[in-house]
C-alpha cells in the first residue's frame, strides 16, 4: 500500500472538528495501530508518490523511480485542496486543512499567537473550521463567493439557518464576496484583499475551496475521465486491471438519476472499497449505496442522507429556531434527501424512506414533525 502521506492511514474528517480542537489526540483518529498493518503482511510505504502507470507492463512508478508491479490496481487517491489562484496564495500562513500536516500547521500558528483568521469558502470545511477557532477564541471572518454559505449542497433553509447561527457565535460573514489578493510581508499573510476593495487583517488564512482529483497519472496512462476518474459499477477504470475508489471516482450514481457524479465522503470511499474487494475475489455486486454525510459545528449534528442534486421543492420539518429540525428534498413530488439538525430520527428513518424508493409522500405528514417518517413508507 502506497501513500503520500508520512503518516499511517488515519480518518480525514475529525481534522477539521475534533483534531483541529484538540478534542482527539492522533492515536484515536488513526484507522489502525501501527502495528496492524506490519501483522496483517500489508507493506505500507509511505512517503511514495506515483508518477507513473505502465498500464501494459502492469506497474506503477514511483517519484523515486522505483518500478512496482501490480496485478490489480486499487486507485485510491482522493484530492488535492484547491488552491488559490490569486497573489499571495502561497503565504506560509495560508492552509488547507487536508491533511494531519496541514492542521498541525494550523495548531502551532495558533499556540504562536494568531488570532485573527481569514477563512475563504463556506462549504463544511471552511465552517467546521470556523467553529473549532471561534470555540478557542480566535477572530473569524468567514468570505464566501455565493450569495449564500452551502449553496452547492444544501437549500436556503439549511443555510440562512447556519449563517445566522455563526454569526450569533462571534463569526463574521462576508457574502457574496470574492478574494482579489492577499497582502503580507517576509512571506506571511497580514490582510486579505476582497474584490469591493475591502481588505480583512489576518494572522492566517485558512482555504476551502474544494479539491482537485488527484488522478493525474491514470490520465496520461489513457483512462477515461474528465472530472476525476471514470469508473463502471464495479469501480473498474477504463485500463484492465485498474480500479479507482473514493473521492477521485466519477461513477453513474444511483441515486442522482444517474448522473456521473463524484462523491466526497467516507461512506462513498468505504463501500467502493467493498465492491473491488468483492470483484477482485470473485463477487461481483455492483456498487449501490445511498450517499451520507455529516457535519459537526458548536453543538449542532448535522446528519445527511441521499443527494439533493436538482432538487424542485423543500419540506420543513420543525422549527430551526428550536436547533431541532430537518429540511426535506423532493424531486418530482419522491424525496431525495434529508438534512437532519440535531435530528438522528428522522436521519434513521429518511435513510429508508429514501431507499425504499416511495415515489410521492403525503407533503402535510412529511411535514408534521410529530409524524414519524417511518409511517410514510
């Protein structure tokens, strides 16, 4: 097993929560010991990088230019944080937050002194982010493109809902607004300059913009793709022999009508692997898995169950100023998707809701919070 990383596999999404808070050292958010993989005759070889795929010699090669042969190929290669594209995107104190090293980056600039946090993009990341540094103590200013925070994953509700609810925590909000440049000096932000003209002080700046498809080797070996990397329903790649897992993998998905999609989340890394591993041995199941996510902020769990892609109509259910509630998505009168504040209910039971495939639901039932969603199957 190959990996990038100077660390043995661990889990990505408590780095921006409860790593990030100090609430979690490293050793429980490892997936492993150590010593698991050496016990199990895994060779984990860190710190290797692939250049290469020699797709007709059957082999990967490394930066190094070490040659390993293969007789299947797991792609597993997730992203890279998109970086900025502006001046001053590459201040020693402007982080992603993709990685442990990333976030320890982000700990000893804080345990230095920095108090004062520009965070760019308002998707979970940059939030999660936000929450953690208000909870100890820093000044944040959260700067959105969008007219709104979320607006590429979640409706309105959802989203004036977790506006309002960080700016009552002490973050401020800047909508609607764009980075020109960040300005600094002996190679450390100090300000970030917005495209009104405006300019916000900062000790760092913390980046999520999203991520790059790291797949460029497969690419150049002649796999299909054009948003990551093309995969079948067994996660076959168009080159014999290899597979693609994770957030790298477009695939047809079955609960997006179809559409090619690429998914970034643990439940969708973790059930592509299960389907190459069946394949690999023999089992073939195609990969169908309703998508989940969620997300931690100040004492709200967000739970999310299906896609709300091309969603035509939401359904309330309960009251946001009560921290309890769930925005239903429908699509042609047959629910899609689920966003659950501090509501594992109705997380639970929309969860099948959306796989029993019920085309149309009772729109007052659906939204009556005291009507279980299970009754609507």
């Amino acid at each position: 097993m190959l990996g990038r990383d100077n660390e043995p596999p661990y889990e990505r999404p408590p780095l921006s929560k409860e790593y990030l808070a100090g609430d979690k050292p490293f050793e429980r958010i490892m997936i492993r010991p150590p010593q698991f993989w050496a016990d199990k005759n895994i060779d984990l070889q860190l710190q290797s990088a692939v250049a290469e795929v020699d797709p007709m010699a059957h082999e990967v090669v490394l930066t190094s230019g070490e040659r390993i042969g293969y007789r299947k190929l797991i792609w597993a290669g997730g992203g890279d944080p998109r970086r900025l594209s502006c001046p001053g995107g590459n201040f020693k104190n402007v982080h992603s937050v993709r990685n442990k090293r990333d976030v320890d980056a982000i700990m000893a600039a804080l345990e230095s002194g920095a108090k004062k946090v520009a965070v760019i993009g308002g998707g979970y990341i940059g939030l999660e982010a936000a929450a953690v540094l208000r909870k100890l103590g820093c000044e944040v200013t959260l700067i959105e493109a969008m007219p709104r925070v979320l607006a590429r994953v979640a409706g309105e509700d959802l989203s004036t809902f977790y506006q309002d609810e960080h700016r009552r925590q002490g973050v401020e909000i800047l909508l609607e607004t764009g980075v020109e440049a960040l300005e600094g000096e002996d190679g450390l932000a100090t300000s970030v300059t917005l495209t009104n003209g405006e300019s916000v002080a900062c000790d760092m700046a913390i980046v999520g913009i999203g991520i790059v498809p790291s797949v460029a080797p497969l690419i150049a070996a002649g796999a299909a793709g054009s948003n990551g990397v093309d995969v079948d329903v067994f996660c076959r790649t168009t080159l014999d022999d290899i597979y693609a897992i994770g957030d790298c993998a477009a695939h047809a998905n079955p609960f997006a009508d179809q559409a090619i999609i690429r998914l970034e989340s643990v439940q969708n890394a973790n059930d592509m692997a299960n389907t190459v591993a069946k394949a690999i041995m023999g089992d073939k199941q195609p990969y169908h898995a309703l998508p989940w996510f969620w997300s931690n902020q100040y004492d709200l769990r967000l739970q999310t169950a299906g896609l709300s892609l091309d969603f035509d109509a939401t359904v309330l259910r309960g009251d946001p100023a009560d921290r309890k509630f769930t925005v239903v998505y429908l699509k042609e009168g047959r629910p899609i998707a689920f966003d659950c504040v501090n509501n594992t209910k109705d997380y639970v039971q929309g969860r099948k809701l959306i796989e029993s495939g019920v085309e149309a639901v009772d729109l007052d039932a659906l939204a009556d919070p005291e009507i279980p969603l299970k009754s609507l199957l």
